[in-house]
C-alpha cells in the first residue's frame, strides 16, 4: 500500500521541479573507465552533441566485524575513495545530461515539463546503455526530485508563513504560530518505505536561492523552501526497469501533495494533465488521415 493518498495528477504553470534525475547504478564494468565510450556517444550524439569529462572520487566505507571479542572487542572501520571518470553528454541546449561512469548511468533535466516528454529519453538512453555494456543487474533504480518553493514567483506575499503553504508533519516548527517567527533555519529528514519494496527518502530545508542551477547564490537572494525527493528500489533486474522507473513516478506526484497545502497547490496554477506525448498524437494522425484516403480510394 502507498502510505501517500491518491491525487489527481495536474501540470502546475510554475513548475516548482528544477531538476529531475533518473539514476542506474550496476555492478563496476571496468572498461568504461578504461576505454572512452566511443560507440555510446555515437549512438546518442545527435540528440546530446556536447561531451566533457570531469573526474570525482567515490568513497566506501568498510566495517569488518570480529569473531575475537576479547582480543578485538570492537569492529574495525575503514573508508577509502576511488577516483572514477564521468562522461558527460548534454543537448545543445543544456536542458538534458547524461552521465556515465563505471558504476552508475543518470539521466538528467533541468527543463521538467511532463513525464511523457522525459521518460520516452530515459528509455532510449538506457537501451543504448543495455546494448552496448549489457549489465548484469542493477543495484539502485532512483528517482530524484528537486523542488524549489519561491513565494516572488507565485505571488505570494513574503510575509505568508511557510506553515500555511506545507503541511504540519512537514512544517514542524513552522507549523506553531507563536514559534514560527523566530525560527531562523529549518531542515528535516526522513526515510519512508513504499509498496513493492521501494523507499523514499526526503528531505526539506530552507535555502538562499537566486539561480537555482549555481550551487552558491550570488548577489540578491530570496528564501525558498527546498524539497528533494529520491525515491529508489534496491537491486532489479534488467527487464524491470522501465517498469520500476514508471512505478516510481506515480508515487512522487502523491508523495509532493502529501507535503504541500492546497493554498499553495492553487497559487502554482493548474493545468488540465495531459498524458499523451504529442509525437504519439502527430503519428496517430498522420495515420488515421492515410487511413481515410486509403478508405476512400479503395470503396467497396
């Protein structure tokens, strides 16, 4: 059972999500670091014609446990980082990435519109990913939302308590009206099991934000209530996928209203949801109309 209630889905006109990102993490295939995914980037540069690469280091952390409890009566911890490879391809606009490295394949967009426009990319990247790599399984399948609450781009007055525009589970503090005003910063954390085995972990704070896509504000700022929501299943099999990613997404739009106030779902603006991708609808006419004229020239 999802412990978030039903909700109808809708297009907000100011879209609160500034970016979303669908991750893979395999078991290591070494040769993506030791060769340049050359035939990956061929089959996807068209669409994502601009590559870097950038170098990070991925921690791990290990606790070897002892059978010895006098000799060695606590575990013994260590944590060492490895220095992996991301190759990174963007569109020409700089509204898609994808990312590749040894353990791990995301697709990113920092220009969210609706799932049908996003998931038909997700798709065609990892069965390029599948074909060429062809992974054993896969370790994490995540979704992870970024959703920034503004107050100035929804007309909302700066003085409306954050209280009035998220939920009291959510709010805490922000929920009292004697307390709320003099808090002067705000985070929480919280893990949440889902049906079918997968988990959503969310968290919410306040941040300084005037460009979202710059990670240290520069110049004037406004505050805005944060919410990042990485929803993920542990360890799935190749052919299910496409499935856990879908799965995973009917739950976020749940899991968002569950947080947010109907005051604040209103001054986002509603749109009538949409569900078809508008590719599908041209295709489909162009076939109904090739239909018709076959109809009519081939009358019986």
């Amino acid at each position: 059972m999802i412990p978030f209630p039903e909700a109808k889905r809708v297009i907000y006109k100011t879209n609160p999500i500034v970016e979303l990102i669908c991750e893979f993490r395999f078991p290591r295939i070494l040769k993506i670091n030791e060769n340049e995914p050359v035939e990956f980037q061929e089959r996807i540069r068209t669409k994502y014609p601009i590559n870097k690469i950038t170098s990070g280091h991925q921690g791990q952390v290990t606790i070897e446990m002892s059978n010895n409890t006098v000799d060695a009566p606590l575990p013994r911890f260590s944590h060492s980082e490895e220095k992996i490879k991301n190759h990174q391809f963007f569109s020409a606009d700089n509204t898609l990435m994808v990312n590749l490295n040894s353990t791990s394949l995301s697709i990113a967009t920092q220009k969210y519109e609706k799932w049908e426009k996003f998931s038909p990319q997700i798709n065609e990247v990892l069965g390029i990913f599948v074909d060429i790599y062809k992974p054993a399984f896969y370790e994490r399948i995540g979704l992870k939302y970024v959703d920034a609450i503004q107050k100035s781009k929804l007309n909302l007055n700066n003085k409306t308590p954050w209280g009035k525009l998220v939920k009291p589970h959510t709010a805490g503090y922000f929920a009292n009206k004697e307390l709320a005003q003099f808090v002067k910063n705000y985070m929480s954390t919280v893990e949440i099991d889902i049906d079918e085995g997968a988990v959503a972990q969310i968290r919410t704070f306040l941040a300084h934000v005037t460009d979202m896509k710059k990670t240290i504000p520069v110049g004037p700022s406004e505050i805005a209530f944060i919410i990042i929501s990485d929803l993920f299943f542990l360890r799935k099999d190749l052919e299910n996928a496409a499935k856990s990613v879908d799965y995973l997404h009917s739950v976020a739009y749940r899991l968002l209203r569950s947080i947010i106030t109907d005051k604040l779902h209103n001054a986002m603006g509603l749109q009538k949801y949409d569900n078809t991708n508008t590719t599908a609808k041209n295709v489909y006419r162009r076939i109904r109309t090739k239909y018709a004229v076959y109809k009519n020239q081939h009358k019986f």
